[in-house]
C-alpha cells in the first residue's frame, strides 16, 4: 500500500484518487477550495456519461439539453438536435459529487493550499500550509493554473486560452455557440437547472481581455441576456498546440500530471471534463499496477491522438475560409441545408463522433459540398474542384 497525495480536488484529481484508493492506496487529496464554482460551462458529452453513467444516474440537480444552435460571425443560425443529451452541472455539484465519491471510497479529502513541492528527495515532499510531509508519489491535479511542472515546463500563453463570462440566473432550453469574424475562440451559452453559464474563449496569444468583453457584451445584449444579477468569472484554459504534448513531459519517478494541468484539453471546443476524469483514472490504473511509467501510453491509447489532431485543425477551423466565406459561416449555411452535415455536427458535439474517424465516415456517405467542405477543415485529400462549387450547391 503505497502513500498518495493529489495536489487538486477537481475532476482529474477526485477520479484519480477514488481509483487509487480503490485499489487499497493511501490516498491525500488537497484542494485549496474543495468543491466550489470553478469557472466552466459545466457541459459533459456522451463520452463522459457513457464512461462513467453516475453522472447521469443521480438525483443531484442538472440539466439535460437536447438542442444547438449555431450562430455565425454575420448572425446566420442554424439549431440542430443532439442524438445524446449534453449533461450540464454546476461545478460546485459536480466537483462535490466526484469528491464524495472519492471519499467514500477512501480518500482522505483535505482543505489546503499546497505552496511548494520538492521531488528532488527520495520520497517526494509538498508543503501544506506551512507543513511539509511526504509521500510516495505525488500527482499533480491543480488545473490550467498549476505552477509545479517538474522536469516540464509551464504552459506557455500561445497553449492557453483566456475565458470570462457570467453566471446568469436566467432559464433556456438551447446551447448557443456563436463564433466571430478572424477569433480563434467563441461565446457560449450553456443552459444549467436553474441559470445560463454565457462566457467567451480566445487565445492568449492572440486576443485580449478587453477584446473578449466586448465581443461578450455584444452578444448579451443581441440575445437579450440580462447581466443584473449575474456574477462575472474568468479564468484560464489550456488550448494544447500539437507539439505540447512531445515537449511537455507528463510523468517522472515520483510525480505526474494530470486533466488540465498536463494540458488534455480539446483545443478546437475547449472540452475538458472528460478528458480530466479520464487522465485521473488511467493514471490511477497505472500507479495501482505499480507502472506509472505506462501513463503517456494509455493516454495515448485512449484519447491523446484525438487531441493533437484537433490542435492540428483549430487554426484553419477558426480562421480559414471556404468559397469565400469563413469555415464557421460555411459551416452554419450549409448545415441549414444539409441533414447529413447537422447529424454529423451533431454527433460531434455530442461525442459520439471522434475526429480521427472523420475521414473515414465521408468516403461515400456525403453529398459533394459537404464532403468537400469537411474536407477542407480537415484538410484531407483536399479535392481539386473546391473553386468550382458555391455554398448554395445542393446540399447533402
Ligand atoms: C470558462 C471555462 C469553461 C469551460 N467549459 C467546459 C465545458 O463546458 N465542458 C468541459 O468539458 N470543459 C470545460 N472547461 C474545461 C474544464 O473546466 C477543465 O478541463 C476541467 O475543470 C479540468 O479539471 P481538472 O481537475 O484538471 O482541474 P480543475 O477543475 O481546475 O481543478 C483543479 C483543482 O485544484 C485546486 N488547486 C489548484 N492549485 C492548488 C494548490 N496550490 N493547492 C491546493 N489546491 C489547488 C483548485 O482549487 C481546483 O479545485 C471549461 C473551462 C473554462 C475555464
């Protein structure tokens, strides 16, 4: 039975711990908030529940949604349905849930701020207000904002996406994403049981914060959202190039990271949910197997290829164009068009569509415009002809 601690008590660290302690492990887990209302949209796709189906199976407050809508930089809609709901929490549920799980199954869950590591000593050491102790490994869990990269490095501003936004008590039954004109990022409205999560991405390295507020104060009042009572928020969220994962080490002897502190985050939708609980339970499979070596394999395995081959496309997806028009806009006239691009946009959103098998499921199944248009984005056998169709060509 081997000493675990976990810097962090979110998704990543709570899941890690419960399948750590699970296995028989000691397990500390430290989080300087415990569950509390991280700044997040709260959205988990069928991936997630699929993977782990408490988090449909609860009585605990959380909203369902069915529906999309799309909104281009020049104000053209198109709403979809989804052929698995969104489940969307509250983060202070969420996060609550999964410690509790956590605990129960043995964790001891601890209120602390961890200020220093030192994994340079046999046994790697943390200091918690104001006390060092020991462990046999330490796993690193403390989100976007984590400052203890050992033998790594810290994400850089061009790896990370800045984000704000308002938690509005306000009721709607739709997802709303709309994107803008040449901004690697978009304006969100997620629906919860009893207000909106309205908030803005944009890359660090590219936009500002004052550049997102207003772009966010234009679509509050385009949609008619009050902002009377709301609360403000704003916080980072790492956007993983292709090459963070080969230069950003995620294991050492006594140390690893996971969920958004090694990055595994969905660069093109800013998913990370998933991929943190998924991080956190891989690891702690690995760490029970007395293997943490085989971590970055099964990560891989599982879902890093996926990643990179977002981190691949979101430059061309955000600010490329198509006959003309943005890839988003594109995007948005067609799919009002074609039912095969809404079911397939769908199922991405959804997650039951992943982007490796994209090219796969085009051959044969598109009509001409679609498939030449998501073959555009993916830049796939990008077909010679694309000059000779407009977006107004038959559809599907
Ligand atoms: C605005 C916004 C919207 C988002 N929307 C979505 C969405 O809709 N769907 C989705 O899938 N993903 C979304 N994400 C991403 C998602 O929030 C993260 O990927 C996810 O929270 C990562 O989980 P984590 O456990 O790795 O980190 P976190 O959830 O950030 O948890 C880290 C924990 O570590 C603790 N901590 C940090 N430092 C210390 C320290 N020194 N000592 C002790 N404790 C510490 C913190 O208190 C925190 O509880 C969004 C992110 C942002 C910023």
């Amino acid at each position: 039975m081997a000493e675990i601690a976990i810097v962090g008590g979110g998704p990543a660290g709570s899941l890690c711990g419960e399948q750590l302690a699970r296995s028989g492990h000691s397990v500390t887990i430290l989080d300087e908030h415990l569950a509390w209302e991280k700044p997040c949209g709260g959205g988990l796709t069928h991936k997630a529940t699929q993977a782990y189906p408490f988090l449909l199976h609860n009585s605990l407050p959380k909203k369902l949604v069915h529906s999309v809508e799309l909104i281009s930089s020049d104000n053209h809609r198109v709403q979809f349905q989804l052929p698995h709901p969104i489940v969307v929490y509250s983060r202070t549920v969420l996060n609550g849930l999964l410690l509790d799980r956590a605990s129960s199954s043995g964790c001891s869950v601890r209120r602390a701020r961890v200020t220093s590591i030192d994994t340079d000593s046999p046994r790697p050491r943390y200091c918690a207000d104001g006390e060092w102790r020991s462990a046999d490994f330490l796993v690193l869990a403390s989100g976007a904002r984590n400052r203890f990269s050992p033998s790594s490095r810290p994400l850089l501003p061009s790896e990370l996406e800045i984000t704000q936004g308002y938690f509005v008590p306000d009721s709607r039954d739709t997802i709303q994403i709309k994107f803008l004109r040449q901004f690697e990022g978009y304006i969100w409205s997620f629906p919860r049981n009893d207000h909106l999560s309205v908030g803005i991405c944009g890359k660090m390295d590219s936009h500002n914060s004052a550049e997102l507020r207003s772009h966010l104060q234009s679509f509050i009042s385009s949609e008619h959202i009050s902002t009377e009572a709301a609360r403000f928020y704003s916080h980072v969220l790492p956007s993983p190039h292709e090459h963070s994962f080969s230069q950003r080490p995620v294991v050492g002897r006594n140390w690893a990271l996971i969920g958004d502190a090694a990055a595994w985050v969905d660069p093109l939708t800013g998913e990370g949910l998933f991929y943190a609980m998924r991080s956190g339970e891989i690891l702690g499979r690995c760490l029970a197997e007395g293997f943490p070596e085989k971590y970055p394999a099964r990560v891989k395995a599982a879902f890093s290829d996926e990643l990179q081959f977002a981190a691949r496309i979101v430059r061309r997806f955000y600010r490329g164009t198509f006959l003309g028009n943005a890839i988003t806009t594109s995007m948005v006239l067609l799919m009002r068009r074609s039912s095969v691009l809404r079911q397939l946009v769908g199922d991405l959103f959804s997650g039951t569509q992943d982007y490796t098998s994209l090219k796969r499921r085009l051959l044969g199944h598109l009509g001409l415009s679609v498939s030449e248009f998501v073959s555009c984005v993916l830049n796939t056998d990008r077909p010679a002809s694309l000059a000779g169709h407009s977006a107004s060509d038959s559809a599907d």
